[in-house]
C-alpha cells in the first residue's frame, strides 16, 4: 500500500511551486473567441513542457479545427503514465480556458498577475480552473517523486473550450478520440469542492444560455413621441423574466445553489451616443436548470406565460404611436 502520509507531507511542502504554477499560467491569458480571445495555445504549450518533465509514456495534443482562432485550431491536452495494470484507469480533467476579467476598475490588482495574501492566490483563473490542474499535477508528481509503483494507468485531460460550451474541447475528444476512455475508466473533475476535500459533486444542472433581442424604433432624444425606445422593452423584459424563478422553483439540496437560476448577463452595445434612443438592443440571460426540468419546456412553454403579456403591451403602444 503506499505511503499515503508520505505523500500528504510532500504535498505540503509543495507551496511555493503552487505560487510559481499559478503565476506562470494566469499570466498566459488562455481566452476563447466566443470571449473575444485567441485561445488556449500559450497555456496548453507550458503545461505541455511541464508534463513532459515527468515522462508520461502518452503525450498528445489533440487539435479542434477552428477558424475563428489564428492557428486554426484549439488544443486538447492528454497525458497517460501506465503501468500495466488491469483495473480501470483514473483520468482527471481540467479545463485550460478562463473566463474574461469584466470591468478592470473593479479590480484591486491586475488580474493577470497573480495577488499572494497568506494562503490565499488571487487572479483570474487562479480557481477555475487553474486550481483543479496545479492539485492533479502535483499529487500525481508527489506519487512519482516518492518512487512508488503506480496500482493504476493514471491519465490527466486539459481540454479547452470548456467556459463556451466545449465543442472545441472534452465534446470532440469524446467524438472524435472515443479510444481515450474506457468503459471502466474512473474519472474526476476537481472543478468544485470544499476545504475539506471531503465534498464529492455526483450531478450537475443543465446549461441555457439565452439571446433576446428588442426592437424598437431609433430617433434623437429630444423627439421621443417619434420613436420607440428599446431599452424600455429589455427593462420590462427583464423584470418579467423574473417570473421564472416563481415558475421553477423545485429546490434541491444536491446542488449549490439549490435551486434554478435565471439571470441576465451580457448586454451588447446599441448606440454609441447619449442624445439617441436607441432602436435595437440585446441582452443575454445565463439559466442553469435543474434536472428534473426540461430546458424545452422553459424555452416552448412557460416563456410563452411571460411573452403574452409584454407582446400585448408592445402592440399597444404600437397603436397608440401610429
């Protein structure tokens, strides 16, 4: 059996190579296009050169065709060190793309810089999914460091595109590569837990990401009787969507938060100056949906509940400004 305190006690010793870890990868800005980015290459080259120090007997980057990247295509990361066993393999898979940092002001520090208070590490990236790397990587280095015969194949996937959907990522490794898992293969991902380390996640909500567009019509602002201002519309919208939250509410204490959540995000520029109403805008909402709900029924049905109502207004005032 190995030595699992052994192990424990090199991994402790293991802090400043974690601050080294994350300086090297926040600093290597891993943003896809869908983020307004170039992609993952930096990223995956570096942990690429780390992973080879510890002599995988498989290291491969798998390229996703695409276009909307300089070089083409979005790198997939995987690495096996086996060891001849007959039980199932262990993978763990992490994610190389970040999220964009937002509204730089509302920083204290450059976010692609890494801020070291105690035992805390600050910086974009740093936990998702930085943190679910940097702990495999380690933990596999402290069992090869202690010399110590591996009972399984262990295998680690950094994949890209996750933060976008990961059609670019672990969705064309599954399409394209089946052959890399196994039926029986074992796999984590380290993308949540507690400090503990006792919490194991076993389910996760579905994904509804949603683009509403308002139209309305554009003139200046000093004539608003002869337009229709659009931001009136994505403001009721918005507060109308509030409603699902009434309409979903089934909680269930597996997840965090334990409940579905509906919130609108993103907004897209409309006009670029403050004396224009603007004609068009569009707005996003982020749902992350429990399962017990299909996203269809959110999307074909009970929308409709929310829409009625804003349309009859809509027409309305359509009729009233013609």
């Amino acid at each position: 059996m190995p030595n699992l305190e052994q192990i424990f006690l090199m991994i402790d010793g293991y802090r400043d190579e974690i601050i080294r870890l994350q300086s090297e990868l926040t600093s290597r800005v891993a943003l896809g296009p869908g983020n307004e980015g170039t992609g993952e290459h930096e990223k995956t080259c570096f942990i690429s050169d780390l992973l080879s120090e510890s002599k995988p007997d498989i290291l491969e980057e798998i390229k996703a065709p695409d276009k909307k990247v300089p070089v083409g295509y979005r790198p997939n990361l995987v690495a096996e060190w086996r060891c001849g066993s007959n039980e199932p393999g262990v993978w763990v898979l992490s994610h190389s793309d970040i999220v964009p940092p937002g509204d730089l002001s509302l920083w204290e520090s450059d976010p692609y810089r890494i801020k070291v208070e105690g035992d805390k590490i600050t910086g974009r990236g740093v936990e998702d999914n930085q943190h679910g790397f940097i702990s495999s990587y380690l933990a596999l280095k402290a069992v090869l460091e202690s010399e110590q015969k591996l009972g399984r194949d262990i295998g680690l996937a950094v994949v890209a595109d996750e933060e976008t959907g990961s059609d670019f990522g672990l969705s064309y490794l599954l399409d394209n590569h089946p052959e890399l898992f196994k039926k029986n293969d074992l796999i984590i991902v380290p993308d949540g837990g507690n400090e503990e380390g006792t919490l194991i996640e076993v389910a996760e909500k579905s994904m509804l990401w949603v683009k509403f567009t308002v139209f309305g019509r554009q003139c200046h602002a000093s004539t608003p009787q002869k337009g229709k201002n659009s931001l009136f519309g994505v403001a009721k919208l918005i507060v109308a969507l509030e409603r699902l939250k009434g309409l979903f509410h089934f909680s269930d204490e597996l997840f965090r938060p334990s409940l579905s959540t509906f919130e609108p995000t993103k907004m897209e520029a409309n006009v670029p100056n403050v004396n224009t109403i603007p004609g068009r805008d569009v707005f996003y909402m982020d749902c992350r949906v429990l399962p017990r709900y299909k996203l269809e029924d959110i999307l074909r049905g009970h929308l409709d509940m929310i829409f009625d109502p804003l349309i009859t207004y809509f027409q309305t005032e359509a009729l009233k400004g013609a």
